[in-house]
C-alpha cells in the first residue's frame, strides 16, 4: 500500500472528524453565508507526484476554494429551484459514499440496496398518494428522469407501427404535444433523437395562464389523423407554476392514442398540501412522471425518480436491458435497476431520500411544502403592495414571478437583480415572462423564515429606490 494511503487509513477517524467539525461549521453559519460570490479561483494545472495527504489536501482545499463556497443550501438563495438538505438526508448521503454499494439487483447474491431503492419509491408513491402501478427508480436529476420516461415513449410511438425503435432507430417523424414544456424536456428530445423541433405547440389558456388550452389541444390532436403522438404536460411550469388540467387529459385517453408525461419536477410536491392537492387531480393517469428530489424533497445533489406505469416494463426494458438479446420472461421478475434506465453503475441515490421521508414523514414534508407556499405569498404580497415592483403572474404556489413597476423601468431590472444577487443575502434568477424582463424566487428551502422574507424585502426597497 502506497504510504499516503497507508498513513490515511491509519487517520481515518481523524479525517472524517476533521470533516465533520468543518460541515458542522458550515452548517451552523449557513445563514449568514454569502449566496454567490466574486472569487474566480485560481487553477493548478500539475498534480503533485507524491500527494499530501487528506488533512494536508483539506487544508489546501480551504485556502484556495473553500471561502467561495456559496451558501445556496441555505435560507435566502431563491434562484432556479434550489432545495436544501435536511438532517437526516445528510446523514443517508454520507452513508451512502460510505456504504459504496452498486444499486443494481434485487435477486441473487448482490446487496440489499436495490431492495432499499425499491421500497423507498413505495415511500414516495404513498407520499404523492399515488397508485402502486408504477415502477420508479433513482436519477441525477429531473432532465435525465424526464430522458427516461421520453425513451419509454419513443418506443411506445414506434410499437404503435410495429417499429422497434430501439433496435432500427427511428424511422419515422414523431409529433409531440406541449404547451410549456421545461427547457429540460426540449433537450431530451434533442438527445433522444426525437427532434425539439418536432414540438408542435398548443395554445395555453386564457387570462395569464401557462397551462394547456384543452380546446387547442383537440384541435391540434385531430389535426394529427389518428397518428399516436407524445403529450409532454407540465406539473408546475417554472415561471408561474401553473399546471394543465389533468382531469380533463385523462378524459382524452379514451379518445385518442398518445403517451402522456407529466413533468413534476417540484410541483409534484402540490400533493403534500391538503389546500392545493386538487391541482393534481387526475395525474395518476399519466403514463410517465418527473419528480425531482434535490428540489422540494431537500435531499442533496444529485436526487431525481422516474414513474413509468408497470404495463410499459417490456418497452423499457426493450430501451434500456443491459444486453441486445430479447427479454425472456417478466422482467420484474430478475429485476435489475439497470435494464430500467439508463446508467449500468449507480450509487444509492435512494438512501438520503430514505433518512428523509422516514425521519419527517406525512407531516414533515406536509410543513415543508406549507411553509414555502406561506414564504412565497407573503414575498408575493409584499410585492403587489409597494409602488417599485409588480407582479408578473399571480403567486400560484412557491415561486413568485416579478418585475419593477411600470414599462419605463424594464430597462433597470438586469440591474436591479445584478445589485440584489451582489449583496450576497439573497439570490434570483432572471427570466423573460409574457415579453417582459423579470425576476423569479422560487422557495423550496425547508429552512426559510419569515425572517428570510424581511431581511430581503429591506434590501430590495433599498437598491429599488435608489
Ligand atoms: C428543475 C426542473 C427540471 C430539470 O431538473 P434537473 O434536476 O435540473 O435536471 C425539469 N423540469 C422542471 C419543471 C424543473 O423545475
């Protein structure tokens, strides 16, 4: 063994305190951290021949990078949609570096993570009181569980002519439906093959809306001739958090032949809440579903579930089986995770979210989706009542959509965020909304206080009215 190695292994627990003193840290001051910060860092383009060793390579980790290290797990960094890590999800993350295990079986003489990974999809079936129908498992993130379920859907389009997709390639145009669809969802189709351009777009609804005109979208479906097509519908579009109208889709099912999908990445998360589960209604009828993890669930990096119904598994595994013979048999039956999706070597992405639901259950994640809803409408309501700023869209669920009052200040509002972000406390995201320059704070952080919202609402009125 080589001496460093060596000499570590005999330190181990030193290390591992060492780290754990200087996470506690971090953890203790996350509020105060600053949410972005200006350091470029310096690269080294030469690795060292000897190597220094764990606590000599922390101590050089700290003097070049750790001071940049932004606090965005933290309570006021409200850009993109950014979750943080509960207690006990960091307490099954490190176990899972630890644990090292390669989540594939769940027969035969392999470990018991797969069956971990399995029952923690019942875990979150129960927790979106969703039907058991669905096989789920574990990705990086939303983009590659939207990727999964889409694979699943450009075979089911080539089965509907006899084609097997997988094995020939496409061979034929295929048409997809959406109104909104995440900018994750367009890349997939570009990864896949499919064609982003082959999005045909359906209007949305009326009155500052970015959900499906069902009207339009039987319009555009008859215009298709019976030709089976893919309606990709969003659970919580990213601006305004609107949803489509799952009920009146599932009515559609009858009548006409598509695979539906159903991006949920974070307002899967609605089904928490006894006040606004109802925009979900019907969403057990989709074909395929998108939730991410690393967002409003609060697990860390990088956590995401695909929902496939169970009566597509031979589809899948017709994409994604781990060798070119036919499946023989039930694939549930010799399941393994990597004839399901698309990595073959997979860490146990399902233990923090395990630690989680069981350490905080119903009513945890019920506080959590309640508290963020409570953070954005009182962001929402600061917003509508002061001269500076007006909202863009209605505050739905968790995300708040604004710009400064008046056309004549649009030009100010990439400053105004520029000046906001650089304060450190806080951090926004730019968006275009309806043509108009905006700025969106999304809250899916389980530690943000009504405190947060102050804090922050006193420097916007500060920079707004300078
Ligand atoms: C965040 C998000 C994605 C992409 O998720 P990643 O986890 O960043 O890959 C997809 N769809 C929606 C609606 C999202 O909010």
């Amino acid at each position: 063994m080589n001496e460093q190695l060596k000499d570590d292994l005999q330190k181990i627990d030193r290390l591992l305190e060492t780290v754990r003193l200087q996470g506690l840290d971090f953890l203790n001051q996350l509020p105060e951290r600053p949410t972005s910060s200006e350091h470029k860092g310096e690269i080294t383009e030469t690795l060292n021949k000897t190597g220094i060793g764990g606590l000599e390579a922390l101590k050089l980790f700290n003097k070049k990078f750790e001071k940049a290290i932004i606090g965005s797990t933290g309570p006021r960094y409200w850009g993109f949609v950014t979750g943080g890590s509960t207690p006990a999800s960091i307490m099954g993350d490190w176990l899972t570096s630890i644990y090292d295990q390669n989540t594939q079986a769940t027969k035969g003489q392999g470990d018991i993570s797969a069956i971990i990974e399995i029952e923690t999809i019942k875990l979150i079936l129960d927790l979106f009181n969703l039907p058991n129908d669905f096989i789920g498992g574990f990705v990086t993130g939303a983009t590659m569980s939207n990727f999964t379920c889409l694979a699943v859907a450009r075979q089911w389009i080539g089965k509907q002519a006899g084609k097997d997709f997988a094995k020939e390639g496409i061979t034929q145009k295929i048409n997809i439906l959406s109104a909104v669809p995440h900018s994750s969802a367009i890349k997939c189709l570009s990864m896949l093959g499919i064609g982003s351009n082959n999005i045909i777009k359906v209007n949305v609804e009326n009155g500052n809306r970015e959900s499906i005109d069902i009207e339009d979208l039987k319009v555009k479906i008859k215009k298709l001739n019976g030709t089976p097509f893919l309606l990709i519908t969003s659970a919580g579009t990213v601006n305004t958090v609107d949803f489509d109208d799952f009920k009146a889709i599932s009515k559609l099912r009858g009548e006409f032949n598509f695979w539906w999908h159903i991006d949920g990445a974070f307002g899967a998360f609605a089904a928490c809440s006894p006040t606004h589960k109802h925009v979900l209604e019907g969403w057990e009828n989709a074909d395929s579903i998108t939730i991410d993890c690393h967002k409003w669930l609060n697990v860390p990096y990088e956590n995401a579930v695909f929902l496939v119904k169970e009566k597509h598994k031979i589809l899948q595994t017709e994409i994604f089986q781990n060798s070119n013979a036919p499946y023989l048999g039930n694939p549930l039956d010799n399941f393994n995770y990597l004839n399901f999706l698309p990595e073959n070597s997979r860490r146990l992405r399902a233990l923090p979210v395990w630690f989680s639901l069981v350490a905080y259950g119903k009513k945890g994640y019920e506080h959590i989706v309640e508290n963020s809803i409570e953070m954005a409408k009182t962001l929402g309501e600061f917003i509508e009542a002061n001269n500076h700023f007006e909202l863009l869209a209605p505050v739905r669920l968790n995300n708040v959509c604004f710009t400064l009052s008046g056309q004549e200040r649009q030009s100010e509002v990439s400053d105004f965020l520029t000046k906001l972000n650089s304060t450190a406390k806080v951090f926004m995201t730019p968006t275009v909304y309806n043509g108009k320059t905006g700025i969106r704070a999304s809250f899916v952080n389980w530690r943000t206080t009504k405190q947060d919202i102050e804090l922050v609402i006193n420097e916007m009125i500060k920079i707004a009215s300078h």
